[in-house]
C-alpha cells in the first residue's frame, strides 16, 4: 500500500460492507441516565442508512473489560441478533479496540460503536471540500489509535500474518507512518481554509454588525430557524446531522438592525473527541460569536440532558462564556404558544417559539434586536437551565 493508495481508501470503520440489517445495543453504565437513549440510536443507525433489526438494552454498574458487558450478555445478544438476521451489531458507547475484537470473534458478526456510527454519518453528510477535509481528518485521527484492530481486518483478507510479527508488524509502522504523513497534509489544508475563514469573520466584526451563531442539540430544528430567519436556501431535514457545513447570512431583526447570522454542526451525547478537534475552524463560529441562540427541541423529555451535553461542547471550545439566548423551539408539538422572558434587568433570556410554522419568529427578532442595541457587557454565566426550564414548563 502506497501513500496515494492510502490516500483513496476510506479509513477502517469496522466494516467491511455497509449491512442492511443491524441489532443495536443500548447501555446504560453505574448510575447515568441518559433519556431517550435507546430512540437516538435507532434514529443515528437509520440516519446511517441501516435497517434496525431489534434492541438489547443492558444495564452494568461498570465496563466489563473484555466485552463491556460480560460473556453471558454477548452471546444472549448473539441469539437474539442471528434470530433477527442481522449482520451487524452497534452499540451505544465507546468501545476499546480490544472489546470490539472480542465481541466480534464472540458473535461472528461485524461491530461498530457509537463513535463508528457518528464518524460514519459525518463522512456521509460532508458536502463541502472544508467538511469532508475535516471528516477525513477525524477519521485518520480515530484510525491511529486503532491501527492494530485496522490490521486485524486486514488479516482476514490477506490470509494471516506470523504471530512472531515480521512482515506484519514491518507493515503496521508503514501504515502508521503513511497516515501521520496525510494527517500533516490534512491539517495543513485546513489551516489555509481557517484563514480564509478568519479573514471574512474579520470583514464582518469591521461592519460592526453583531455576529449571531446557532447552536443546539442536533435535529433542535436549527437549520429550520436559520431559513425561517434568512429566507435561505440551508437544507433542513428531520434526521441527525442534516446540516455539517457552516453557512452565514445577514439578517434584519426589526428597525434597521442587522445582524450576521450563522448556522452550525449540531452536538450530541458523546461527540467524539476526534471530530470536535477536526471541526474546530467551524466551530469557531460559535466560539467568535457576539452571541449564541441555544436552539433547544422542547418537545423531547430529554431537553435538559441535551442543553448540558451542548454546553459541556460550548465549554470545550472556548464559547461558555458568550452571552446565550435560550430559544424552545416546536412548541407547536407541545400545544403551547410563543413567549419570552427577561433577567431581572429587561435583557431577554428565553423565547418560545416554532421554527415549522413561523410562530414566536417577530419575539424571536425582537428578543435578538434588544440585544444588539444594548451596549457591550462583560461576558456573562450561561444561563441556569433549570431556571429557564421551569418557566418554560410552566
């Protein structure tokens, strides 16, 4: 394998062919609770384009460090996934190369964990040359610190290699070295694409026009704020990661204020490490932003675990201390109608609203305005979810 070779295969992502049908795996660990969790796989795996066969959901007050969930549970797993017909399993959490090894030889089928599975959904969401440098770079990323599990596989193709190493191992530092030298490129590409992207945010903030960045658990709803808001053209759809690429456009909010207002990459529960870094010139648009509308899907009962899972990413990339305007959107889902309350000091907080059907949208732009026209603060504490939760509840 040469470096051009390397350069055209896709990295190893477990499987050799997409399945059609796939059991999934739910887990929940010691004492987390994570709302929905076993809906939000189903809907990533069928966002990845495979058919769900079934769901196994376990419970373990830790990780089994062999399996993650002990013998008995995989091959009772395996039962179930061979009844179904299913050529693959998924689960729900990080798996160690050597747990992934182990299921695998234990149930005869291909597995993915959920790093897998998100990386997969992102390489084939990517549209843009910016997105897909970045998804390639998290994947070669992910790749390195697996390359042992990556030569497993190739094992099987090429009919084995010596136990005592050889050839093999010669070929595992090869490999290693030819994916450092793309990584270096990758990166390399990306640095002239985050100046490009540097040099407009700079022509922007000399406009003196507030920058405003959409933000939010994925599928909130906002790549349909930003068209309802920009009257643009930003493809909306109601699965995950629908949109990855970051668009800007001004807008007008009322009066003559205006502002530039930028959709980005949605979050979600264990976003892995390797693509919040890959994506780390995107999302800087949040993280430059004068102000960030926290779009938040109020029709799930798990909202409040999905405001902390985006904060906990606003916090990794730099952007906790910019100024959040808390924005419920699908209220229409919920029967209730628009509103919006204010701190102690007027400055709007919260707004409800339905980006669907355009209700709460002239609250929405005089919450936005309110802010723009108010002078420059010291940042401010993230809002207190419970807070705005409960007045939403009401």
């Amino acid at each position: 394998m040469n470096s051009r070779e390397l350069k055209k295969q896709k990295p190893y992502s477990g499987l050799d062919e997409t399945p059609g049908k796939v059991w999934l795996v739910s887990v929940i660990v010691g004492r987390e609770i994570h709302r929905d969790a076993a809906l939000e796989l189903s809907e990533l795996a069928t966002s990845c384009g495979f058919q769900v066969a079934g769901l196994t959901e376990a419970k373990r007050d830790r990780p089994d460090p062999k399996t993650f969930l002990g013998s008995g549970k995989i091959e009772e797993i395996k039962d179930e996934a061979m009844a179904h017909e299913a050529k693959a399993l998924i689960f729900d959490v990080a798996l160690s190369p050597a747990q992934q090894r182990n299921i695998e030889k234990a149930v005869g089928l291909e597995v993915l964990d959920r790093t897998n599975l998100i990386l997969e959904i992102f390489r084939q969401r990517a549209k843009t040359r910016e997105g897909r440098l970045q998804v390639e770079l998290a994947r070669l990323t992910h790749l390195s610190t697996r390359l042992v599990r990556g030569w497993t596989h190739l094992e099987r193709q090429r009919g084995g290699l010596s136990k005592t190493g050889g050839p093999g191992e010669k070929q595992i530092e090869l490999d290693r070295r030819m994916i450092a030298t793309r990584v270096k490129a990758l990166r390399e590409q990306l640095k002239k694409l985050e100046r490009q992207r540097n040099t407009q945010r700079k022509s922007r903030q000399r406009g003196e026009v507030l920058t405003v960045a959409l933000v939010g658990y994925t599928n909130a709803g906002k790549s349909t704020l930003f068209n309802r808001l920009t009257r643009g053209g930003v493809y909306a759809a109601d699965q995950l990661f629908a949109t990855l690429d970051t668009t800007a456009r001004r807008c007008f909010v009322g009066g003559d204020v205006e502002v530039v207002l930028s959709d980005t990459v949605g979050f979600i529960r264990g976003l892995p490490h390797q693509l919040i870094e890959a994506f780390k010139s995107t999302l800087d648009e949040a993280a430059q932003a004068d102000l960030l509308l926290h779009v938040v899907d109020s029709s799930t009962p798990a909202r409040e675990e999905q405001m902390a899972e985006v904060n906990k990413v606003l916090e990794e990339i730099g952007a906790k201390d910019i100024p959040q305007l808390l924005v419920f959107n699908k209220i229409d889902l919920e029967g209730k109608s628009p509103f919006i309350t204010c701190a102690e000091d007027g400055t709007p907080k919260a707004v409800g609203i339905s980006a669907a059907n355009g209700e709460g949208i002239d609250l929405l732009k005089d919450a936005i305005r309110q802010i723009a026209e108010k002078e420059p603060e010291e940042p401010q504490e993230t809002p207190d979810n419970e807070d705005w939760l409960a007045e939403f509840e009401r």
